[in-house]
C-alpha cells in the first residue's frame, strides 16, 4: 500500500515528465482555445454589426422612395415597408418622417415614443446610439430637400438589444463548445501521455525487479527510443558480472600463490625455533607469520564474497542455502542440535548472492556451534525493515561491551575454542555490503546464550 503510494506520487511529483507535459498541454490548450474565443467572438460581432448597418441603409433608403410628399406638404405612403418587423408594436425595428410644420408619420410598431430627428442633418446617412421607445436605439437619418415643400427627415432605428443579444447567445454557444473542446484536448492529453509514459514505468519496474534479485537483466520489449538504453544496460550488467567472477577467480588464485610460500616460511620458522639461538627470531617471524595468514584470509574472504562489488540481479533464498551449511554443521558440531524455525508462507527471498548468503550464515552458525552447550536454533520471520533471522545457542553468551568488541579483525574471548577471529569481521563486511543489519544481543527468553539478529533488507 506504501510502495504503491510512494509510486503514485512519484508518478505526480512536479518533476515527473507526466506532469510536465500535462501542465504544457494545459497552457496550450488555455492559450489556443482563449485565442480561439476572443477572436472568433469579435470577429462575429464585427460581422453582425456590419450586416446590421448594411440593412438599416437598405430600409432608409426604400422608407425615402417609398414616402411621398404631397403638393400641401401632407406626407404619404402608399404601401408599407417590405421588413414585415415595422408593423408589429415595439418590436425594437421603428421609422419616422417628418416635415417641419406638417404631421410627422411614425411606423406602426412605434406605438410610444419618437425618434430623434437630429440625427438627420444632411443629406448624407448618419447614425448614432440614441434612446428610442424600447430602450438605446442605432438610429439612421438623412435629410432630402422638396422643392416648395421644405427639408424632410427620414429616420430610421433599431434596438441595440437586438444586436448585443444576436452576439451574447453566439458567444453562450461558442463558449460551451469551446469548453467542451478544452475538455476533449486535455482528456486526450492525460491519456497520451498515460499510454505514451507507460514503457518508462515498465523500465521502472523492472529495474526494481533487477535490484530485489528477481531478475537477472532489464526484461521486456521496449519502444524504439528506449531500447538502445536497455540493451546497453544489460551489456553494462553483463559486463560487471563477469568482472566479479573475473575478480572472484583471480582473489582465489592469489590465495594459492601466497599461502605455500607462507607454509615453506611457518615450516622454517618452526625448524629455527628448535635451535636455541634463532629461536627469539623464529618466535618473531611465525607471529608476523601468523598475522599475514590472518590478513591474507580475511582479505581473500572479501574478495570471494564479491560483496564489495555488489552487481544487481542476485537472489538467494534463506531455505535454499540452509540445507548445505547445516549439514557441514553437524559434522562439525557433532552432537549438537540445529532446529530451523520456518512460519508457514514466509517468503525468505533476499537480494544478496547465494555465495555471500552461505558465508554469512555458516559463520553465524559455526560460531553457535562452537559455543552453543547443545542446542542451536535459527528463527526467521518478517520485520519492518526485511527478514530478520535469529541465530540463538544456549552458550556463555557476549558481555555487551564483548559484543561490541566482537567484529573487530581478531577478536577472540575465548582462546581455550580454537578460530582465528576473522569469522565476525568478514560478517559484518558482507552485511554492511547489502545494507543488512548484524546485532549480538542475550537470548530474548532469559536463557544464558547469544542471540544474533541479522536483518536483510528486501529493496
Ligand atoms: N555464539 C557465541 N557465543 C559466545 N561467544 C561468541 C559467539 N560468537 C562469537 N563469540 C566470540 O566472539 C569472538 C569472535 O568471533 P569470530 O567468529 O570473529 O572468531 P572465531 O570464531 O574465534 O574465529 P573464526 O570464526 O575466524 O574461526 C569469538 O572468539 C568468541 O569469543
Ligand atoms: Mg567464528
């Protein structure tokens, strides 16, 4: 449940890719689309405006042929005007004439009010925004002189209302598409980048496979962009693999070189030490003797371990490479019981390489078996941090001073069992190496006898 959150807010972090991309096609997204609406929204209004005015001239211009001044100057009109809206009362579409002096005619759907007749001062067309009988009207007027009668005003208008309300409904309904634009582009989006990211999360597990030993190499197939990474990868693993067999061979074949000159000296140091005279010299060279086999053990242990050249991929199971060291136990440790203590379903695979596993364990268990009375018993079960194994014996135990003391190279408590006081050090170098933790503490039952704890981390 923690990893997979852990995974998830990886996977949203504001440095995740996803979220980088996702963030630009928003801003895109917001950007296009904003453009989108402003632009199409004046150019609308730009349009609507135009064929409005470009009307409004057409029905002034047929209001001036159709109007008719009489010789007594009474003004006329024989039929009405062809736009159906200049009858119908306060439909926001109004005209009026007028002659000075005379009755100013009005269009039926001006059933209130009047046009302002200043707006026609010349013969040209004007117009304005003016208030008219429904409210602010755009309002066109031009004046036309008749000989012996006067100067006529031809006005003509329309509700600005109707105009705002032709371009508010246009923008209502281009803003609901556009959101529903926004919508689709951004949805699109997450799911390009959802399936596009997906082989970067398949590399991820897998690298995390690869590093809790589950895998030997980076496994699956991979887009043409990642691949070249992947096989590359693999060769590098491959690569270091084989240097630590390499190093492992090479660390063992060192061992045999040094170790027979070493005998040939111990055996002359020894002859040496028969003679009176050589043998305070003697005595000297079969310590440093004994101090370079220490060294050159301890040294050789490390490296045969490989632990310092830890390479991914390494698995081990507890119970897969228990068998062959409690076998070698009891022989050494004739008389002696080992009890393994294994809970039903306890999954006992680490990420640490058989051959360190084994070593660990078989210096953990040999020190038990020397020191334990006559039973040995090894426990494990899962801990918060990893597996924990109880390796307990029914000896003297440790002081806990002593147990602190314990890992250093040579340590001994106890020189009446023979060792060399290498058994802990090297422990302690391969559990450092895989990051496990290795505690000497009193049996937790009160019973005299030590109890090591040894904790391996399973990432
Ligand atoms: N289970 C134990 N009970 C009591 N004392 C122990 C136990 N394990 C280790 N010790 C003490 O810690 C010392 C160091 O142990 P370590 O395994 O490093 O060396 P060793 O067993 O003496 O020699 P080697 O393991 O190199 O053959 C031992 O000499 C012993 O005094
Ligand atoms: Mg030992």
């Amino acid at each position: 449940m923690t990893a997979v959150s852990g995974e998830q807010n990886r996977r949203w972090h504001w440095r995740s890719l996803r979220v980088r991309i996702l963030l630009a096609t928003l801003l895109w997204v917001a950007l296009g689309i904003g453009g989108i609406w402003y632009s199409a929204t004046r150019l609308f209004a730009k349009h609507v405006e135009a064929s409005y005015h470009d009307e409004l001239k057409v029905h002034i211009k047929e209001l001036a042929g159709l109007v008719k001044v009489e010789p007594d100057g009474t003004l006329r009109m024989d039929r009405p005007l062809s736009d159906p809206r200049y009858l119908v009362p306060l439909s926001g579409f109004y005209w009026q004439v007028s002659l000075e002096g005379h009755e100013t005619i009005r269009s039926a759907s001006m059933t209130r009010g009047s046009l302002d007749e200043s707006v026609a001062h010349d013969s040209t067309i004007h117009h304005h925004v003016e208030k008219g009988p429904s409210g602010p009207t755009i309002t066109y007027g031009f004046i036309r002189d008749v000989p012996g009668a006067g100067e006529v005003h031809y006005v003509i208008a329309t509700d600005e209302r109707l105009l705002d309300e032709t371009i508010a409904s246009f923008t209502r309904e281009l803003t609901v598409w556009l959101i529903a634009l926004a919508c689709a582009l951004v949805a699109t989006g997450f799911l390009v980048v959802t399936f596009g990211l997906r082989p970067l999360d398949r590399l991820a597990s897998a690298t995390a496979r690869l590093r809790a030993g589950t895998a030997r190499e980076l496994e699956g197939d991979y887009p043409t962009e990642i691949a070249p990474l992947v096989a590359d990868l693999n060769a590098f693993i491959d690569r270091s693999r084989e240097t630590v067999a390499r190093a492992r061979v090479e660390a063992g074949n060192l061992a045999h070189a040094l170790r027979t000159p070493l005998a040939v000296i111990t055996d002359e140091a020894e002859r040496l030490a028969q003679t009176e005279r050589t043998s305070r010299s003697a005595q000297t060279l079969l310590e440093q003797s004994q101090i370079m086999v220490q060294q050159i053990e301890y040294q050789l242990a490390r490296a045969r371990s490989g632990a310092s050249a830890r390479s991914p991929g390494m698995a081990s199971r507890i119970e897969e490479v228990l068998p062959p060291i409690l076998s070698a136990m009891h022989r050494l440790h004739a008389g002696k019981t080992f009890a393994v203590h294994q809970p039903e379903g306890l999954d006992t695979a680490v990420p640490v390489d058989p051959v360190d596993l084994s070593e660990l364990l078989a210096i953990l268990l040999d020190n038990a078996g020397k020191w334990g009375r006559s039973e040995v018993s090894i426990g494990m079960e899962e801990a918060p941090e990893g597996l924990l194994v109880r390796i307990a014996d029914d000896g003297p135990g440790l002081a806990a001073e002593q147990a602190a003391e314990a890992f250093r190279i040579g340590t001994r408590f106890d020189p009446g069992i023979p060792g060399s006081g290498l058994g802990l050090a090297i422990a302690k170098d391969i559990a450092v190496a895989y990051g496990m933790t290795i505690e000497l503490c009193p049996r937790g039952d009160g019973r005299s006898g030590l109890e090591v704890r040894l904790t391996i981390s399973r990432a």
